[in-house]
C-alpha cells in the first residue's frame, strides 16, 4: 500500500514540475498576452471535462 501512494506522489511531483517547465518555456516562446491567452485556452480545455467528470460523479452519489 505504502509502494502505490509513494508512486502517485511521485506521477504529481512529476506532473508538476513538468507542468512549471512548459508554462516557463510557453513563456519564453510566446512572450506577454499571448502567452496569458494560450494559458487560458490550455486550463479552460482541461478543467472543463474534468469538472464535468467530477459533477457526474457527484449526480451518482
């Protein structure tokens, strides 16, 4: 048990630091607004179909 949780602490500390390096490199290749807009888009695309997931889960609860 002790094995999986250290191993999905790892996969989010990954993620994360691998998330902060493309934000970083987004920011250097697209420089000011255009950078924030593509932020946007790329959260919006994600958080949707995960906020969706979430509130169907919540509906079979």
């Amino acid at each position: 048990m002790k094995i999986k949780i250290l191993l999905i602490l790892l996969m989010l500390v990954a993620g994360i630091v691998g998330g902060v390096a493309g934000v970083i490199e987004l920011f250097d290749i697209l420089e000011g607004k255009k950078a924030f807009l593509t932020l946007g888009l790329i959260l919006v695309l994600f958080l949707f179909p995960t906020l969706k997931c979430w509130m169907n889960l919540e509906n079979h609860n």
